[in-house]
C-alpha cells in the first residue's frame, strides 16, 4: 500500500509517494543553506508518524542534515511490533457532540502548562460531526488524550485524560469542553518601551497562560486579554516583577477585568561569575522573580561579568549554567552552582558587584540491567533529583542518557547534596515506576540516595530495574 512521505526543511514543504516496493524520491530544491535539518513524517491509513526529536517511538530514524548539493537515502522503518488503537468522544460543555475538534494524543505524563509541553506530543486527530475520533498505528504504553476547539462555539479546552494503550483497541474517556470565558488585565509602567509579559496564574500559583503587549517609549499602561480560559480562580501578573493581583473567579461566558497592576520604575543589576580561583566564567544567567517565574535571559562575558536592565523593585534569584569542561589539579570535570543567588532590588538603586559562584561537579556512574532480558538498553535516561531542591529545576535535576550496555555517569552533581536517583522512560517524556530485586518482589529501586566528593567519582554499581 503507497504511503505519502513529507520532507519539511526550513520551513519549506516537499511531498512524495511510495512505489510498490517501498522507494521513494523527494526534491527538496536549491537553498543557500549548504545544510539543513529536515523533519521527515509518513501518512498512512493509520495516521501520521512523524520522525523528529522527542517522536522517535516508532522508528529507528534519526535526526538529518540535508545538502542540496548531494542526495542522501533515508530508509524509514515503520513500527512493525504489537498495535494498539483508541476509539471516543468529544462532547461540548453542554453535552453536545463537538464536530470538527481537534484530539491530541501526548506520550506520558504530559502536562499542559510547561515549557515542553509540546515534547510529547504523538498523535493528532479531527472529530467527526457527531464528536467521534479514532488514534491507531500506537505502541502499547501510558497517554495522555487532550482536546481542544477552535473558539468557534467559545469552548475552548478539555481536561487531559490518562489512557494505558495496549496491543488492542481500547475505549477512551469521552473529552468533555469547560466552559471558558475572557480575563482582561490592566496594567501601568514607566515610561521605558518595548514588550510587557503579563501572565496568569492557576490557583496553586503556575503559569496557564502569557501575553506580550508591546507600548512605545512614551506608553505608560496597556492592558492583555486571554481568551478562552476555562473556568475558574486566577490572579494576574506582571511577569518579572513579582507583583500578583487578587484573585478572581471566573464562570463561562462572563468577561471578567482584574484589578490594575501598577509597577514601579525599574533599575539594572551588574556582577559576576566567578570560579573557585575568582577567575571570571562564561554562563548562561536565569532571573526569576518572587513568583518564580523567568523574568531574564543573559549571558555573561568571557571574564563573567554581566550587566541587566528592566529589574522591578522586590525579592529575584539567579541561576547560572555554564557548559564547559574545566581543569583544576588532575581532574576535569564540569561546573556547577550550589544555590540559586538571591538578592532585593529597590526602586531607583541599582544592584552591583552581585556574585555569582561556580564550583567543581561532583562524578557518579551505574549501571542498570532488565533481570529478563538480553536486549540492549533503549530509550532510557537516568535521573538525579535534589533530595532537598533549591526550587530552580535547573539546579535540582541532573540528567544523563544510558548506553546499550546499560551504563551512564553523571557529572554536574554538588557535592556534599543528597540526590534521589531514578530513570525516565520512553525517549525522556514520561516517567515510568521501576522495581528492583528479583522476579515478582516490588522494592522500589529509584529511592536509592547518593552523596558524591570532588576527588573522586562515586560508583553506584548495578541497578536492576523492572517496570511495573
């Protein structure tokens, strides 16, 4: 059966079919880019399987760099193992069928509202008029199934729900639309120019939602509007500035304008990276403010110094992460920060001489091996989580991929810090509980602690591990 095979590079978009046996011929045209990257996917019956970074369940296919000078062969190998598919429905707040929404179908654990939300994402699908949608061609595992609409009705999104996929089909939980309403959010600044992020908050204080409103140098206030949000509480923000409005409620259909945010003028902070030596570093700086929400991006300069506008007045906190290897004694290693910075900007008093330390990283490395089995290792990576976090993931989670014999190493660990050490499973999207000990016994094998030195790289041994 001939599939249609899409090769999209830079944008730019080239289709072909199979012939009878299997080969196929894509012309991706002249560029002035020598190489490029391209983002292959199939269509089949079943749907489309795209082979891209963080979809590879299904294919051994890798990521590829394309010339047009030359042409290149890319074999595709199409999931040939145990099938499963889903079958449900989409209905609207008010229990009708939603026609024509669209089904996402995401691999693990996904959650809505982070910054890889779209990392996990595997399948997509349009409802029929009576609200049905069936997802095929999957490999047996955990999903998440989420839908949304495209505002039309004003219905705006689902709950995700959680779905185990097996070698057969399987019934999903009808996705049932909340009712959605407006949020309008006023706000007032200094007279400095260029974009505004405002954001809203969930009840526990995350980021659902975000806006950028651009005001010229001489615009003192703006206002953001979010569309479609479901119903319930929320506060509003100015990101970066820590400052959060009261809460609001917010029912379906009902536009609902918070209280106006006022910021105070802003003022810049200036320092440095500094090694142990007091030697300056190259890092890449992350500002969160009171709400710990990123605020800034910066990167220091070759001697580590930096210097930042735009700071509001109150509490923020700093990360760095720097990528490079260095030498101290015999050993080479990696740096890395032990807390986050914090410090307190007021009003119209710029902050300088901020400090920032790195220090060596700690070395660990294991090994792990399937009790059961022969095969090598695929699609695993092993995780180091802060036993106490700072609460900057950047600083708390550790991660290192696994070769086929099973063996990985870490180092950017702190030494002197308890880790909690566990594996992901399924191309880093979602997390998978793990066993250890033999046959049948369900010790749990990611509650193992690990404190590793500066002189030398702590041996963790072998780890064997069994999915539930």
């Amino acid at each position: 059966m001939p599939v249609t095979v899409t090769v999209n590079s830079s944008n730019r978009i080239r289709v072909g079919k199979t012939i009878k046996d299997g080969r196929y011929a894509v012309s991706v045209g002249k560029s002035g880019w020598r190489d490029r990257e391209a983002q292959i996917s199939v269509e089949t019956k079943k749907g489309t399987v795209t082979y891209a970074p963080g979809t590879l369940r299904y294919s051994e296919v890798k990521d590829y760099k394309i010339s047009w000078t030359r042409s290149h062969t890319v074999n595709i190998k199409l999931h040939q193992g145990p099938e499963g598919w889903i079958k449900g429905k989409v209905r609207q707040a008010d229990g009708k069928p939603a026609g024509g929404a669209t089904v996402h179908l995401y691999e693990g654990s996904w959650e809505p509202h982070t910054e890889d939300a779209e990392a996990g994402r595997v399948r997509t699908t349009t409802a029929d008029d009576k609200g049905h949608y069936a997802i095929g061609s999957l490999a047996p595992g955990v999903y998440q199934v989420f839908a949304e609409d495209s505002g039309s009705r004003g219905v705006g999104q689902s709950a995700p729900r959680r779905i185990v996929v097996k070698a057969k089909k399987v019934k999903a939980p009808t996705l049932s639309f909340r009712k959605t309403g407006t949020v309008k959010v006023p706000f007032t600044v200094a007279p400095n120019g260029g974009n505004i992020a405002v954001g809203l908050l969930d009840e526990l204080g995350r980021l659902v939602n975000s806006r950028y409103v651009y005001l010229d140098s001489e615009q003192t206030s703006g206002s953001a509007t979010f569309s479609y949000v479901p119903e319930g509480s929320y506060r509003a923000t100015v990101i970066g500035t820590g400052l959060a409005a009261d809460s609001l409620v917010l029912h379906g259909g009902d536009v609902v304008i918070s209280e106006t945010i006022a910021t105070p003028q802003t003022t810049a902070i200036s320092g440095k990276v500094v090694l142990p030596d007091g030697q300056g570093a190259t890092a890449s700086l992350t500002f969160l403010d009171s709400n710990h929400l990123a605020s800034s991006y910066y990167v220091s300069s070759n001697k580590g110094t930096f210097s930042v506008k735009g700071f509001h007045p109150g509490a923020h906190q700093v990360s760095a992460l720097s990528h490079n290897s260095v030498t101290y004694g015999s050993r080479k290693g990696k740096l890395v920060q032990r807390d986050p910075v914090a410090f307190n900007v007021t009003a119209g008093s710029p902050v300088t001489d901020l400090e920032i330390r790195l220090e060596m990283g700690g070395q660990a490395k294991g090994k792990i091996a399937y009790p059961d089995s022969k095969a090598s290792i695929k699609n695993i990576r092993a995780i180091a989580t802060r036993v106490v976090p700072t609460g900057v993931t950047e600083l708390d989670v550790v991660e290192t991929s696994i070769d086929k014999k099973g063996k990985y190493a870490f180092d950017r660990l702190v030494t002197g810090v308890e880790y909690h050490v566990s594996f992901v499973d399924g191309d880093a999207v979602y997390r998978t509980t793990w066993y250890g000990g033999k046959k049948g016994k369900k010790s749990p094998a990611k509650s193992k602690v690990i404190v590793v030195d500066a002189k030398s790289t702590t041996k963790l041994g072998a780890t064997t591990v069994r999915s539930k």
